[in-house]
C-alpha cells in the first residue's frame, strides 16, 4: 500500500460496490476511475465542488476516454464532454468490448 489518500477508493467499492453511494460520502477534490473486472464495467465519478475536471471523450469508433486534461484527447477523441461535478457515468464493457480504450491523464 502507497500513501496516497485516493487509495482508499478501490476499497470502498469492494465494502459497498455502490458508486454514488461511494461519491457521497468522499469529502474533498477527486476525479476516480474503477474498472470492475468481475462485472463488466468501468464507473467514473468526480468531486461535489467541481475542483478535479473529469473528462470523458469519444472516438470515432465509439471508443471511451477519459482524463483530467483536455491535452490527453488531442489525437484521439473526436467529442468531448466534461462530467458535471458530484456525478458518476457507469460504461458496460460487455456492450463495447470491441471498441474500448482507455486514455487516463
């Protein structure tokens, strides 16, 4: 285990596996990312206030990215959307098993 406070995120989902109810209870500035192996998944969430950006872009093959820089989609993604603060998206792998990839800055 490292010394990062953001460490303590993964082991929230694996107690309450609920990523609003996680989001609700986290105080401070975060932007997380989780993949969930077991069911297929990957949940992204952002702080209340706003302060981390959390970006979710899109490729033109209907390809996912996400960042906290809008520089880490400049070749890749083709749209791009900022998660509203105190939000969470939950992206179902099965659904674009073909398509993901993943850009985390």
């Amino acid at each position: 285990m490292g010394h990062s406070d953001c460490e303590i995120v993964p082991h929230l989902y694996d107690e309450i596996e609920d990523f609003a109810a996680i989001s609700s209870i986290l105080h401070g500035k975060f932007g997380s990312l989780i993949y969930d192996e077991e069911n297929q998944r990957i949940l992204v969430t952002r702080d209340h206030l706003g302060i981390i950006p959390v970006y979710i872009g899109r490729g033109a093959y209907g390809e996912f990215y996400v960042a906290s820089e809008l520089k880490a989609f400049h070749d890749y993604a083709t749209s791009v959307e900022i998660l509203l603060p105190g939000k969470h998206i939950n992206i179902l792998i099965h659904y674009y098993r073909s398509l993901l990839r993943l850009k985390i800055g």
